[in-house]
C-alpha cells in the first residue's frame, strides 16, 4: 500500500503509526510523570494583609496528608490546610507580619499512582515570597515637609514627600486598591483660602509627585471624605452653595460626577462599614446605617438610637466600636456586636477620638482624652487596651496636657502609631493646624510594638519616635 503513495502521504501515515505505538507504550508502563507542583498563587507577588490563603496546584493527585506533613514555611505562618482535586490550600489563621521574606518548602510528599496505589516521590518544591513594607503616610511638620504629605517607609529606611510645596495637606485617605492617597488642601500661595475651601486630590504612591485634582470646592464646600476598601467609591460630605444650602453625601464617579446618596440632608458623622455596601452616619440623636447607593432613600435600613456615632468596625464586619454621649457629659465607647448583647467597654470625661479591634476581635485599642482633676482639670490624652473577654483595661501611654490625636493600627497588627503635639496660639512659620485652628509646632510620631496576638505591648520593647508629623496612617 505505501509503494502506492505519494512520498508526502508515506511519511503521514509511518508517522501516525509511530505515534500509535508510543502511545500504546506510554499507556502499558503507566504515568511516568514526577508529580510536582505546577503553580504558585503567591509567586512573584508582595502579600499582605488583605491576602489570606495561597493555593499550590500540582500536575498528579496528590497523597494530601503526606504534602500536609512536609509542607514547610519559615518564619512560620500559622494556618490550616483543605485540599480539592489537585489544589491545596493553605489559608492563614494570623495576619501575615510584613516587612519580611519567606521561604515555602515542599519535599517527600508523594503522589498515588494508577490503580496500584503506589506512591512515587514528587520533585522538591522551594520557592521565596515576601510581604509587603510597613509604610505609613502622614502630614509633615519639619523643615521642608512641613504641611505635605509624606510616606515613611520603615523596612526600606526612606522617605518620601508625595505632594508639593505650594499644597497644605489637612485630611488623607488611603486607597490601597489604586496605589494612591486621597487628600484635600489649601493653595498656600493664595492668602485669601480659608478652611472652608480645600479640594480634593489623589496623590500617587508609584510615582511620588504625580497629582490629581478629582474635585473642586465651586459647586460645595467639602467637609469630609472617606472611600470604600475596595477603592471603587469615593463618598464625599458637601455643603451646598446653592440656596437650599444643605449638608449631603455624594459618590464621586471617575468621570467627576457627583451622585447624591441619600434624597435628604446628611449632616451627621460618618464612617463606611467594611463591605462598602453601607455607611454609618450620625443622625437624629442615634446612628442610622444607609445604603451606599446614589439616590437611595435617606430612611435608614437599619437605625441605633442608643448611640451618637460610630467609630469603626470589625475587619469581618461582625462588630462595631460606637460612641454614646451621656447625660453628664461624658462619653461611653460601646461594642456592639451584629448578634448579641452590647458591651460597654469605658467611660471618658473628655472625648473618644478613636478605638480599633485587633484582628482575632478580641482586643480594642482606644485614643481617648480625660480631665485630670489634679492639674486644673487639663485634658491629658490617653492610649488604652481593652480585652472583650474580661472588660480589663490597660493603658498603655499618656500624653499630659495633649486635648486630641489621632491613632492607626499596623496592617499586621505589630504596633500603634500615635502623635504627641507641640501647638502655639502665637505667629509661626508651621502651616499645620489642628481642628480648632491652633498651630501645631512640633509632633512626634511614636511607634509602640504590640505582641504577636496583639493583646499588650512587648514587655521588652518600648515605644520609639519615627518620624516628626500628624495624623499617621498605615498603607494597608
């Protein structure tokens, strides 16, 4: 027959007849394939604390408890490990510390090979990941920074300033999700801007120095900002120009449109809940929680008359931290649990700034100020730890004759960062001003390094001075 054929066709057929028998050996001997993993989810990327669990996919079925037992991460990071079809995931049951390189070991493992249940060893497996930098941002106070803001990485041991000379920085956002920082602003150069007519920028964390204008004050003056984890909305607090003149939320698109949440005024305080779905906002002596969606109804889906306002919530959502103003003019700070019975947690005779969970929901870290009746009733500034299991609380630093701060929490929840504030009433060079317009002169930043489970600081380490700013805030 093949003397029949043109050459071409010869070598088609003696081609396909090769084939025919090596496959037919390849299916008598069996699967002679070493199993080794075939991908990394964690490859070549900076994990952080929004990256919860990796996943190791191999080319064979895995024997999983022999990959479970030689599975090796150093430093350790503590997890639990569930397997599908040829996947295996290892999901992590603490925040992943930053600022560091680990290293990911896989050997002896086996594979169970066709129908005869022998194991055959899998190629060694090793490969590197890190995480992400600690980094801050804050607003500036010395020499050239003062009134700028500034990112401070402390892994690297750099600085940077992200915005220029001529922009003093009054409030920050981070937007992880977009690589930027959102801020609002006066123009220095213009003597006749007062507080009342900031705008609105997004400034770069790859490429220091790049600025974007996402919204002016022509239309309203803008009174607060915040945006969702996700970094998809951007909701802004407005007093209106116009004759009604009343206060609102809007969504602000890409484009620079302006899309009013809710179809009535929204004066009160807000604070956006971890889903980014809703928004807490202060209003008819209680907390309502309002849909985030342009032209929703203002009537709240849900509404918290025994509070004034929230600070925070939960990572998980599960929780909320809010403030109740009692008849006797202190302050209560409240856990409030989406099921359960809420907590109180303490009372102030001064004002509640801030109050954080850590990441097992366990602990809250509070900022808070009280009058101390042995020095003339002065308002002395407190940093506190809270156990939710036995109410205890610690404090952990104080700030005499300090009224107000600001405190953010590590992503990794290693440390606190804090301010300590020097203010003068008199002329000075310093554009920085805290909210009753007084000239913030000096302020420290103070890092204070907690324990792994983030319970109590470390009782070998004390807090340090990192940088000279206000208002820090962690790059998530």
């Amino acid at each position: 027959m093949l003397e029949k054929l043109q050459p071409l066709d010869r070598v088609a057929w003696l081609s396909i007849f090769l084939l025919t028998i090596l496959l037919g050996l390849l299916l008598w001997s069996g699967d002679r394939t070493y199993p080794r993993v075939r991908d990394f989810s964690w490859q070549n990327q900076q994990v952080g604390v929004d990256d919860i669990a990796f996943v190791l996919t191999f080319n064979r079925p895995m024997n999983w408890e022999s990959v479970a037992a030689n599975l090796s991460i150093q430093p350790p990071l503590p997890g639990k490990v569930s397997w599908s079809g040829r996947r295996l995931a290892y999901t992590l049951t603490q925040p992943i510390p930053y600022g560091q390189t680990f290293q990911l070991e896989l050997d002896q493992a086996t594979a169970v090979q066709g129908g005869q249940n022998q194991a055959q060893m899998m190629q060694p497996f090793r490969h590197q990941f890190d995480s992400r930098d600690l980094t801050f941002a804050y607003v500036g106070i010395a020499g050239p920074e003062n009134g700028r803001l500034a990112l401070k990485n402390l892994t690297q041991a750099t600085e940077q300033i992200l915005t220029p000379p001529n922009l003093t920085v009054l409030n920050f956002k981070v937007d992880s999700s977009h690589a930027r920082i959102l801020f609002t602003a006066l123009d220095r150069t213009d003597p006749n801007q007062t507080i009342f007519e900031v705008n609105l920028y997004a400034a770069s964390l790859k490429k220091p120095g790049k600025i974007q204008l996402l919204l002016d004050n022509t239309a309203a003056q803008i009174l607060k900002f915040d945006v969702t984890p996700d970094g998809r909305t951007t909701v802004v607090q407005r007093y209106g120009r116009e004759q009604d003149r009343t206060v609102s939320l809007a969504i602000l698109a890409e484009d620079g449109s302006m899309q009013q949440v809710a179809d009535q005024k929204v004066d009160g305080d807000f604070v956006i809940t971890p889903d980014g779905q809703t928004v807490a906002v202060s209003q008819n002596q209680g907390v309502g929680i309002l849909p985030l969606v342009p032209n929703a109804s203002s009537e709240p889906t849900k509404f918290l008359p025994k509070f004034n306002h929230a600070l925070s919530f939960a990572r998980d959502g599960t929780a909320a931290l809010m403030v109740k103003e009692n008849s006797d003019a202190t302050k209560s700070l409240f856990w409030v649990p989406n099921e359960g019975t809420d907590q109180q947690l303490m009372t102030t005779t001064g004002y509640l700034f801030d109050a954080q969970f850590n990441p097992n929901t366990q602990t809250v870290y509070c900022l808070y100020s009280e009058f101390n009746p042995d020095a003339d009733f002065r308002s002395d500034l407190k940093l506190s730890a809270i156990s939710l299991q036995t109410g205890r609380r610690q404090t952990l630093k104080t700030i005499p004759g300090q009224a107000m701060g600001h405190l953010s929490l590590a992503p990794d929840y290693s440390s606190l960062l804090f301010e300590e504030i020097s203010i003068t009433d008199q002329p000075h060079s310093s554009v920085v001003r805290n909210l009753v317009g007084q000239t913030i002169t000096d302020s420290k930043l103070w890092l204070l390094p907690l324990t792994a489970a983030g319970k109590s600081p470390k009782p070998k380490l004390k807090s340090q001075i990192v940088a000279s700013g206000f208002k820090p805030a962690w790059i998530p």
